[in-house]
C-alpha cells in the first residue's frame, strides 16, 4: 500500500521533469529565418557583398551569419530599443529605412542590410549557373 508521503513524492517528481524538460526545450530555439544580407562599406552607394543569410534573434540578441561563413553577434545594450554591441564592443543601431523588406544594422565600418525576401538572390544564383 502506497503511502501519502509516496504518492507527494511521485506527484513532484514528475513534475519538476515536466517543467525542466519544457525550460530546456525553450532554451534550444531561437526565431530564425533566410534573408538576403547587403554589406555596404561606410561610404559606399553600392554593396559590397550580396549574399545569403540567416537572421536569427533570441531575447533581444541578433546572430546574422552569412553564406560564407562570417557572422555578427548584436547583443542589446541598456532600455532603449536598437542599440546593441557586436562581438568586438563596438556600437551597432539598428535602424529603419526599408520597411516591412528588412532591417539595417549600423556598425563602425560598415552597415548590414538585411532583407526577408531572398527569392531574387536565389533566381540571380541559379540564372548564373545556367550555360
């Protein structure tokens, strides 16, 4: 015959798995999607590079990492919304400017352009590849 002391005990153990298994399932995730990123050197009218991306943001901080392999990391620095540090300590605002397409991220040297919609990279990739 069970106890009540052991069913107590049951009870809470399953619950405390229950509720570490969804805090780690929530820590694993972050919001990400594909986008086209345009460098533009400071100074510069036209990108440097046009490449595909990944976007990703998770409690504020924004991870970009590129087709070939270069990454930003923006973590948001103080209570005003736009304004992070990179991976280096360097200021870095995002701002707007392109609307619903994407965002832009100002760093010291450069800005990042990022666009949600990659289709027309992806249709430049592929008519290139045709002879």
């Amino acid at each position: 015959m069970k106890t009540v002391n052991n069913v107590f005990d049951n009870k809470v153990r399953w619950m405390v798995l229950g509720l570490l298994s969804v805090l780690f399932n929530g820590v694993a995730y972050a919001d990400s999607t594909p986008a086209r990123c345009d460098i533009y050197i400071k100074g510069s009218e036209k990108p440097a590079i046009t490449s595909p991306c990944t976007f990703s943001q998770r409690k504020g901080h924004v991870t970009i990492t590129r087709s070939d392999e270069v990454t930003y990391s923006f973590m948001p620095v103080g209570d005003t919304p736009g304004n992070y540090e990179d991976q280096k300590g360097n200021t870095v605002y995002r701002q707007r400017g392109l609307g619903g397409d994407g965002v832009i991220f100002k760093l010291k040297n450069e800005s990042v352009y990022i666009y949600w919609d990659a289709t027309s990279l992806e249709q430049k990739t592929s008519e290139k590849k045709e002879p």
